[in-house]
C-alpha cells in the first residue's frame, strides 16, 4: 500500500510538472501574437501615412517626416519588447532552476526494533535533501510542570551506499525506498526547569511515575534541500494517541513498536505543532 502511495505522489509530481510546461507554451504563443499583431500595426500605419502624403493630403515631407517618427517609435516599442521578453525568459528559466532544485520527501514504509525505528525515504525531486532528521512532538505540550517541546534526532542512512557517496544522512536526487534509523527521542524541561532529552521508550515511563495515562504523539522527517527549504514528510498518516500503561513494574522499559504500532490514531491541531 505505501509503494502505491509513493508511485501515485510520483505520477502527481510528474503532472504537476506537465501542466508547467504546457503553461510555459501559451506564454510563447501569447508573445509571439503579440508581436505580430505589433509588426502588422506598424506596417499598416506606414502605410497610411505614405498614401496620404502621395495623394496630396500631407506635404510629402511632412509625410516622411511622420514615417521617420513612426520608425523610431515603432523600433523604441520593439526593444522594449524584446527587453520585456528577454526578462520573461530569464524569470522562467530561474524559476524552471527553482523547481529543480525544489525538494520533496515522502516516507515509503517503517519499521521498529526495540528503542530504534526505521523509515524508509524517497526523493521525489531533482534536488538533493540533506541533514535528515526525525521530529517528535509530544501533546500536550504542559504537563504539571513539564514543558516539552519538538525533538530533533539525525537520522542515519543504514544502506551499503552510505560510504560510497558519503550521504550518511541525506539523499540523491530521485533515490528511492532508502532505509535510515534513529531512536525517536522527547525534548523537555522537568519540574525544576532541567533541560532533558530522553528517548521515547525511557519517557513513557516518566509518564507512568507521573500516574499519566496516555498522550498523543506527532512524528515526522524532515531535511533541507539545495534552496536551504526545509522539507517534510509524516511517519504516521495519522497522529497516534499513546496509552501509558500504569501497571507494569516501574523499571520496565517498553519497546517502541509496543508504544507506538498498536496506538490509536489522535487528533492534534496543526496550528499548535512545528510541523
């Protein structure tokens, strides 16, 4: 189901790119209209004005001198339209440049071993996307006098071409299903104000100390590509609402796939998430 997701985006991006190109066509047809309507406007007023002056209507040499003026204006008129139209070429190819360069990552599929996950990613542009990282944010974002805050974990290329093109933790242009691993990991400041970061599996059970049974969980992957754009993409479809479970022993360590696959899906407001 993912791998059929992943190729649908494709065929979108790959569309959305179509629909630019046939944009890009009905502009050049527009100016090329434009200037032959301009062509035929000022050849059509030349010879307006050298009938009149051959049939005696204007002196001859007021005539020529009216065509001299046509001349120049209609050649002032021209240059400003091939400058207009020079400018036009340069913003489209800077912004054929941009959309290029323009980065866009999707999560194809994920996994989980003990404290670790694993995503696997997809370049879906023609720009390269470095400084991977998995985000996690936790809500709500108070609890008692526990403030948290969005965590940032590098991910970790884990592929065999990790040294030989020396992205540990990016992606080439157009690379696909590219596995890479972190521990999801929860930023916060404790009661006292200590700034603490704890993975995952470690903070459900300062929550199960705190008597908290439950809170929900937003996670996603985000990286920069060539413009210095932050790219993003979500792990989950949909925000997970983790149960903390009260009973067990306070030093058991839960394992990620036991806190977070079997979750129920949340809903969290976007407007109050870095995402």
């Amino acid at each position: 189901m993912t791998s059929v997701i992943g190729e649908l985006k494709q065929l979108l991006h790959i569309v959305r790119e179509a629909k630019q190109e046939i944009y890009d066509m009905e502009i050049e047809i527009s100016k090329s209209i434009i200037l032959t309507v301009l062509i035929s406007a000022g050849v059509l007023i030349l010879g307006a004005l050298f009938s009149a002056g051959f049939y005696g209507l204007f002196d001859m040499g007021h005539a020529l001198q009216l065509m001299d003026i046509s001349v120049t204006l209609f050649l002032s008129g021209a240059l400003v339209y091939l400058y207009f139209q020079q400018q036009q070429v340069l913003e489209s190819q800077t912004e054929l440049k941009r959309s290029e360069l323009s980065g866009e990552l999707d999560v194809n599929d994920i996994s989980y071993d003990d404290k670790s996950i694993e995503v696997k990613l997809s370049n879906l542009s023609g720009s390269e996307i470095s400084d991977v990282r998995l985000r996690t944010e936790i809500f709500p974002k108070n609890i008692g006098e526990m403030n948290i805050i969005a965590s940032r974990k590098r991910l970790q290329r884990s592929d065999e071409n990790e040294t030989q093109f020396a992205r540990s933790a990016g992606l080439a242009p157009r690379e696909q299903n590219v596995p890479f691993t972190a521990e999801p990991t929860v930023h916060y400041f404790d009661e006292e104000g200590h700034e603490k970061l704890a993975n995952l599996s470690f903070f459900i059970t300062v929550l199960r100390d705190m008597d908290i049974d439950k809170v929900k969980c937003r996670m996603w992957v985000e990286g920069k590509d060539q413009l210095d754009q932050t790219v993003k993409s979500k792990v989950f479809r949909w925000d997970k609402t983790i149960r903390v479970n009260t009973e067990k022993p306070l030093h058991a360590l839960p394992d990620l796939e036991g806190i977070v696959h079997r979750s129920i899906s949340a809903s969290i407001e976007d407007s109050k998430s870095e995402y």
